[in-house]
C-alpha cells in the first residue's frame, strides 16, 4: 500500500512539474521525458543495489541518468572549469559549493521545482557558503573525528583529544588524511585556531604541528583507511563519521574500532547538491534534486551510504541504531562546537598547497 501512494505522490509530482518546467534547461518551462541528465556525484554515494534510486527516477519520470563519479572536489572542479563535460546535476562539498558560487559557475535553484526542501532540516539551511540558499541542497553530512581500536588505545587516551593523533605512544599505528583541507584543519583545531583563519602565521603553525607529527604516521590515507583499519594495520585514524557503519560493522567490519569527536571542535561537513549554470537539462535536474529529497529514497540513500541525512522524515524512519547514534547525528553540544569549510581566498589556497607539497616531500 505504501508504494502505491508513493507512487502515486510521485505521479502528480510529475504532473505538477509539467505545468512549469522545461526540457532545456530555464524557468517556467515544461520537462521532457525523453532526454538524459548527466549527473556527477561521488563514488558509492547513492543506493544502486536496494532501492536503485537512478532506476527508479527513470521509471517513474522517463528521464534517463546518465551517471559519473568523482574522487575528490578539486578533481570535479577541474573538469567543470575545462569545460571537458557538461553536467546537470553535481553533488560539491560545503566550501566548493562556495567557491563555485563565487565563479559564477552555479544556477539558481528554483525551489518551486523541489517542494521536498520543507523536509531538510533547518539547522541545515541558509549555510554559510550559500546564505540566501540559492544554489544548494543539502545532501548528506556528518562530522569528522577520530576512529580508534578499543582494544589497543586506552580510554584514558582520548582525553588528549586532536593530541591523540601526535601520542608518540602510538607511533607507526596512527594514520592522518591525505587532503590538505582536513589535515590542515585538524591542526588548526588542535592550536585553538579557526579552520577558516586566513592568517599566514597560524597556517604556518598548523604546518610545523604537522611536520612534528609526519615521523609517527605510518601513512597519509583516504579510503585505504578502511581496510587499514579493519585488519589492524594500524589504531587510530582520523576520518568522516559516515564511514564508521563500514569500519564498526560487526560482520564486514572489526567490531572493536570505536568513534569520537575531539573536544576542541571539528568540521562539520555538507555535500550539497547543485546544478551547473551551463546545464542542459535544469528543470529535470530540479527533478532530480526533489526525488532525491523525497522521504523513502532519502532513507534507502542513507541506510546505503551510511552518511547522515538532512531528510528529517527519512532520519526518523532509520532503525533507532543509526538515528539515533550520536556517531552519526551528534547531540546539539557536539554540533555547537563545529566549523563548517568556507572558501579560502585565493592567496590563503596558494599557502595551503604550498605547504602541503612541502610537507609531503
């Protein structure tokens, strides 16, 4: 009974769209059925096995998805800006969405289009990097903490906070991000500094804190992080709070990793979801974006990605376990004292990366 009214809800949601859409892209014009969105998300970001959420767009509206993905923001920045491939959809982090807005590179978002933002949380709305809230949607997000084996790392450790991560105790066994934007944060948080300073003394001070801690890692880490810290490679790795149902996962994964965030405050991430200003297709992509709002496949994407929902009707439909884990969505304490990513200036970029290449020498 369910799918039928949601079905049906998603029939005249098409057939409230045609009354004001179009398939070229613009406002006040009608979708087409018979075209292709392109879509550029991140790897392993949207239920293709369960609910198979493209498929399911498709069968309901007619309009094919043509699917890519992306390994990092800078990476889909690049194509964009080459202008290599045209996209309708595309899914950037909080300070990218930012950066994409400053370059004129984003569309306005007509919310007419996607009724299903009533159901993003308010918290989430009008952030930073896009005030008026006019060219993004909320995706997921999560927080950023640090992972550790409980049976090798002592409780009383992790009072040190950020310090865990520079614990010569742990030397050979600790990991560290292999972006500069996180690792850089992490260090600024640990000196008692913003993670958006724009003052070159303090990214110089995040860089020797950095420095001092580069002899005790045993490597810089992105998704490797997985398996590392699945097999005890190593024990304590900084990382995205989404990521912990793959590493705490009882069967696939070890059951005795662990998560916290620092008390002296953390990022607080959002991966948005936008629509190029070049795009072909923009109605259908409002489309999109609204499907993607809407409560079950809200829920089927977050029960998949294992990232947190701004959907607040998809969280209170998760197993208690997930929505109500403060792993994955943190007590208001926890949320008041985090920083979420803005765009650099470009000067500030420029020292970030030099000092990055300096310190992976």
């Amino acid at each position: 009974m369910k799918k039928i009214v949601l079905f049906l809800l998603s029939g005249m949601l098409v057939l409230s769209l045609s009354a004001c859409g179009n398939g070229q892209g613009g406002e006040g014009k009608t979708p087409q059925s018979n075209v292709t969105l392109n879509v550029y998300n991140w790897g392993e970001y949207i239920d293709d096995e369960d609910f198979r959420v493209n498929d399911q767009f498709t069968k309901e509206t007619g309009i094919k998805v043509n699917y890519k993905n992306f390994t990092d923001n800078e990476s889909m920045y690049a194509v964009l800006s080459s202008g290599a491939a045209n996209y309708d959809v595309i899914f950037p982090s909080d300070y990218m969405v930012g950066k994409l807005i400053r370059e004129n590179m984003l569309a306005k978002i007509n919310f007419d289009n996607v009724p299903n933002f009533e159901y993003i949380d308010e918290s989430l709305k009008n952030p930073a990097y896009d005030p008026q809230n006019e060219y993004s949607v909320p995706y997921t997000w999560g927080t950023v903490g640090i992972f550790y084996n409980t049976k090798y790392v002592d409780a009383a450790d992790l009072e040190q906070g950020w310090d865990l991560l520079w614990d010569e105790d742990y030397a050979g066994k600790i990991f560290m991000f292999d972006n500069p934007r996180d690792a850089f944060g992490i260090a600024l948080a640990k000196l008692g500094y913003s993670m958006n300073t724009e003052n070159p003394d303090e990214w110089q001070a995040a860089y020797e804190e950095l420095a001092r801690q580069k002899p005790l890692l045993q490597q810089y880490v992105m998704d490797q992080v997985y398996d590392k810290m699945i097999n005890e490679e190593g024990v304590i790795a900084p990382y995205y709070s989404g990521d912990g149902i793959i590493m705490m996962d009882p069967e696939e994964g070890n059951p005795d990793i662990a998560y916290f965030v620092p008390e002296e405050g953390t990022n607080l991430f959002v991966d948005a979801m936008c629509i190029p200003a070049n795009a072909q297709h923009k109605t259908e992509a409002e489309m999109y974006i609204n499907f993607l709002c809407r409560t079950d496949v809200a829920k089927a994407n977050a029960e998949y990605i294992g990232y947190s929902t701004p959907q607040t009707e998809a969280r209170a439909q998760l197993d208690p376990e997930i929505g109500q884990n403060p792993n994955f969505y943190p007590p208001e304490e926890v949320l008041e004292n985090t920083e979420v990513f803005l765009t650099l200036p470009d000067e500030t970029n420029a020292l970030m990366d030099s000092l990055w290449m300096t310190l992976k020498k």
